[in-house]
C-alpha cells in the first residue's frame, strides 16, 4: 500500500494538515508529490481541508485509501520510509565513493549528508499559554535543575561578574558567541570556561581546528593546576613524572571526561562533523575554537554567507541537542590601531548572524604586553551588559578577576 495516499487519505479525512505543516514533509512526497502540493494550495485559497475527492477530480491517478487513526500515526510512517530508504542510498553511494576517493573525504560527505536528514525528525512545538498544568511542570523542572546545578538553570561560567548578569548561565539550546583580535586570548579563556565547567561536574568538549589536542592538553592541564605546572615546562615535557600521576589521579578520579577534538588541519569539518562527535561523546558544553576554520554544511563559496549559514547551523546545533554551544570568533580590523580596544560586534562580517542566533556574545581582548585581561559583554539577551578585567598568568594559568578599581594599564598599553 502506498503510504504517500496514506497520509494524504488521514489529512483529508481527519481535517488535520497542520501536523504536516509543522514538519519539513515536503520532499518526504514523491509519488504523490503533485496531490500534496494540490492539498497546500486548496488550504492556503479556501482555508480549508478538501476531501478525497476534490483531489481526485484533479489527480485522476490518486487513488484515496480508507485510514482509521491519526494523521500523525500516518506521518511517521511515511517519514520513516523515506529516512530509511535515504539513508541505505548514503550508504550505497559511499561504498561507490571509496574507489575513487579518500576515506576522510568520503566520511565528511556521508556526514553532511546523513546530517540533512535530521530536519525530518525536527518539528516545531505548541504550547498553550491557558494551559497552566504545563506551566507548572515547566516552571518545577527548571526550579529542581537550578537547584542541582547551584541556583541557576544554566552552567557557571566560573567568573562572577558574568554569572551574575547572565543568570540563566549557560542553559541548553544557548549559543554564547567569544569575539577577539587574533591570538589576544580568546581560546584561553573559553577555555578556562570548559575547566570550570568540569570542576562543576560537567562534560565539556573543545573542537580546535588550529591546535593539536596535545597542546590543548597541555594548556588545560596548566589551567586545572592553578599554578602547579607551567605551560612552557609542559610543552617542552619538562615536569616530573611521578609527580604528575600523583596530582592527576588526585584531580581526575571519579570525574567526568573531558574530550578534545583537534582535525590538526588535514580535514574539513563542518556542523554535521560536529554533530557527529556530540553523538559519539554525549558532552554537557560544546567549545568550537574557531568558527572561521569550520565550513557549512551547504559548502558555500561566499565567505559572508558560509559564515552566516554555520552562525544558524551552530544555534540549531546547540537547541537540538539541548546543550550550550560557545562559538569562538575572530574579528577583524580595518586597522591595525582597531586592536587596541576590545572589538566590537560590528568588526564581525557576519554581525547581523550574531544578533539573531547568539543569546550572549563577549569580546575577549589581552592588552599586548601584559597580563590584563578585559572582558566585556557585547550582546545578553537574557541578562544586563557586564565588563571587568583579569590578572591573567597564562604561562601559570592562574587567573585573578578584577572587579573594583579597574586599571588605566590595559587602556594605555
């Protein structure tokens, strides 16, 4: 039985087109494609759902079928049907790839591809606002996962200045955007942010697509050390062993993971590569470090809209998977003197992307020379602007906040 005529069949019967409207159906159709599109347009003139049989008289190869349950029982058939039948093609044309290029290559390809699919399973939720019984069960679980994870719903960032005017934290389905001048601290600190995370109880995992994950892994350990080891002795491997194994089954014992990801510049990666690492690792926060390194899933070739598209694809990533997405961000300057000052949102290409996917941005920005850090909000839509300094140790990685008798130091370097 055609499972297309199905659906068309319970929509007409039960009167009910919106459980198809608020699903991505329309390549789902095939067969039956043109009686679909027929269906829209009846609803979208006359406001209504006809019958069978106004279709019928127009489509003389639709043969309507007699249904019983509900059209969203029909809906999911029909999707499965074709998520099934997409993705045994996927796996056809891979195995036909490989003869003829790389694996990685083909990975990345079957990745993107299997990554569209998802739109299928997405659909768009109602709630009613008179509906008060949901209210209430919303309202408990956000008061019992603040309570949890220390009086706010979202994660700590471990700096109090920013946790106090973003008092969601980093809730899921957040996209927190870090702004900053080319190697003036950006990764640093969202990473110190990914510690914090941890200390917390926390899974965090940090995608670099310009560090091996070796050296990002001396830069945490030197961060979780708080002034036991130093960064330059780690990466020349000048510690003492024995020491280190007993400092880090100390710290480590019982904790969560806390993964690194780094493509060491060989590969391509894009949302859908993402995508797949949050499946395979399951992790509480997502560092991607940095987005001008990553490619959309669409592979665009205008740079605007490449990065536009992975602005959209990282907040879709973050909502769907139910967890916060911080996305490290390079600005750019018209000038070399624009340096001196935390950038802007406008010094972004794609700042308009950012103001309608990001829920908070931040310029991170160290004055050359120093150890002072400046932090400060450029975008909080779920809280009030902050900006405060740091006392920065990076070789160390001990940080001290700032928050009164701010220093002209950083501004006069």
């Amino acid at each position: 039985m055609n499972i297309e005529a199905e659906v068309i069949s319970a929509v007409c019967k039960n009167k009910d087109i919106s459980t198809l409207l608020a699903h991505n159906v329309d390549d789902i159709f095939t067969s039956h494609k043109d009686v679909w599109e027929s269906l829209k347009s009846y609803y979208y003139k006359f406001k209504a759902v006809p019958d069978a049989g106004v279709l019928m008289e127009k489509h003389r190869d639709f043969d309507p079928v007699e249904v019983n349950g509900e059209t969203a029982y029909y809906l999911d058939k029909l999707k499965n049907e074709y998520i099934s039948a997409r993705i045994k093609n996927i796996l056809l044309q891979s195995g036909a790839a490989l003869k003829e290029n790389a694996a990685s290559k083909v990975l990345d390809e079957m990745q993107s591809k299997l990554a569209s699919l998802s739109r299928f399973t997405n659909t768009v939720r109602d709630i009613d606002v008179i509906d008060i019984d949901s209210a209430e069960r919303h309202f408990q679980a956000v008061k019992d996962r603040s309570a949890i994870m220390g009086g706010s719903p979202g994660i700590l960032t471990g700096f109090e200045a920013i946790d106090k005017a973003y008092p969601t934290g980093m809730a899921p389905g957040h996209l927190i955007v870090a702004i900053g001048w080319p190697g003036r601290g950006k990764t640093w600190f969202t990473s110190y942010i990914a510690c914090k995370a941890w200390e917390q109880g926390f899974k965090p995992m940090i995608i670099s697509l310009e560090m091996s994950p070796e050296n990002m892994r001396d830069r945490i350990y030197t961060m979780l050390g708080s002034g036991i080891f130093r960064a330059s002795d780690l990466s020349k491997g000048d510690i003492n062993i024995d020491d280190f194994r007993t400092w880090s089954n100390k710290k480590f014992d019982g904790k969560n993971s806390f993964i690194l990801v780094s493509n060491e510049g060989t590969s391509e990666v894009t949302p859908a590569t993402v995508q797949a690492k949050i499946d395979q690792h399951k992790p509480d926060l997502v560092i991607l470090d940095y987005h001008q390194l990553f490619n959309d899933n669409k592979r665009s070739h205008s740079e605007v809209e490449r990065n536009r598209n992975i602005s959209r694809e990282f907040k879709l990533l973050a909502v769907s998977n139910n967890i916060p997405i911080i996305d490290i961000t390079a600005a750019t300057a018209d000038d070399i003197s624009d340096q001196d000052e935390p950038p802007m949102m406008s010094q972004v290409a794609w700042s308009k992307a950012i103001e309608y996917d990001a829920d908070m941005a931040m310029a991170i920005h160290r004055y050359p020379n120093t150890n002072l850090i400046e932090v400060v909000s450029r975008k909080n839509r779920h809280g009030q602007e902050f900006d405060f300094y740091l006392d920065w140790d990076i070789n160390r990685g001990v940080v001290t906040p700032i928050y009164d008798n701010l220093p002209e130091i950083g501004k006069n370097a």
